[in-house]
C-alpha cells in the first residue's frame, strides 16, 4: 500500500441500489470497512437512498441533486457498489449517475458488483461504458461476490466472507485506483482538465 502525497485520497463508496430489501447497503458497509483500513484513503459513503431524487429529470436540479452532485464533486476516486439485474446495473444508479457530469471528469472509479454466477460483470462492463463516456478512468481489477457461492457467499449476517481472494481482489483494486487518483489529482491541480 503507497502513501498519499499528501492528503488521503477522499473515495466516495456509491451504494447504488435502492430496493427494498435489498443486500447493497451490506455489501456496501463490508467493503468500506476495508477500504476504511487504508491511511492513504479517506472514505465517504453514498447511500442513493438516503436522496430524496425525483422521479423524472426537472428543468432545475434538486436540493438532493445538488448535494450528490457536490459530493461527487468533492471525491477523489470513487468505488461504485452494484449489483446485476438482468445483465445490467439498476436504474437507481444510471440515474444518480445521470445528476453528475463535469464532476467525474478525470477520476478513477472502480467498482464491487453482486450478482449470482456471473458475480455482476455484465454489470460492471456496461458501466465501464457509461463512465468513459463521462471522462473517467475505470480500475481494470474489480470485485465480484456471486451471492448464491455457496460456503464463499455470504456470513450467518448476510456479509460477504473475507476469503483470501476477496481479500486480495480489494487489495488490487484499491491500489490501482490510489495510483491513478493521486495522478489524476496532481493533473486536475496543474491544469484544469479539458473535454
């Protein structure tokens, strides 16, 4: 693990599901508790249903939209938590992410997906797709949970296990994206980044 350059690097962890009964909040808590450990990183939870987002896109932003936007705006780095529903990643998200624009420009974001077999990489490769298009740089190595793992799933409290690839994919992840989001922030203070 490299130190910050100076300050740790604010990394938002963005809880991008919102239904009911859902298991991303959990996912979510485990992950930024181990991401928590790391002096080079400062970590913020973004929990989408903690906002109060309308249902349609209005004319003007929202209090809530412009308080995501400004947190948002305010990280570093960011690590998406999502899970996979028919191959894709939840409207709840693509919306949130929607909210944003100028204030993802050139930043890293990696990603914890959850699904059942495919471990949410459907997921993760369409939204690759959607942060390039906002002028992102995605972490190559990302985390996958297959929720249905048997004895590799899930705790007795409905938390991922800690296995050792778990673990070590964390681990890669985050030192990846600690790389490119001191880079990318000492590039951001040099000149103003240019779409």
């Amino acid at each position: 693990m490299a130190s910050g350059e100076d300050n740790p690097l604010r990394v938002a962890v963005i809880i991008g599901s919102t239904r009911a009964g859902r298991v991303c909040d959990t996912v979510g808590e485990w992950f930024a508790e181990r991401a928590g450990r790391r002096a080079d990183l400062s970590i913020e939870v973004l929990d989408l249903a903690c906002y109060a987002f309308p249902g349609c896109y209005p004319q003007e932003a929202t209090p809530s939209m412009c308080r995501f936007a400004g947190s948002v705006g305010g990280a570093d780095g960011f690590v998406v938590v999502t899970p996979e529903y028919n191959r894709s990643f939840p409207a709840s998200l693509k919306q949130a992410i929607d909210f944003a624009y100028d204030e993802w420009q050139a930043k890293p974001v990696g990603f914890v997906a959850y699904g059942s077999g495919s471990a949410g990489h459907y997921a993760v490769e369409q939204l690759r797709t959607v942060f390039g298009a906002l002028h992102a740089v995605t972490m190559r190595d990302w985390v996958g949970l297959d929720l249905l793992g048997g004895s590799d799933g899930l705790d007795g409290r409905g938390r991922p296990r800690d296995t050792d690839d778990r673990l070590r994919a964390i681990t890669a992840m985050l030192d990846q994206l600690a790389w490119w989001g001191r880079t990318l922030r000492a590039g951001r203070r040099a000149q103003p980044y240019v779409s």
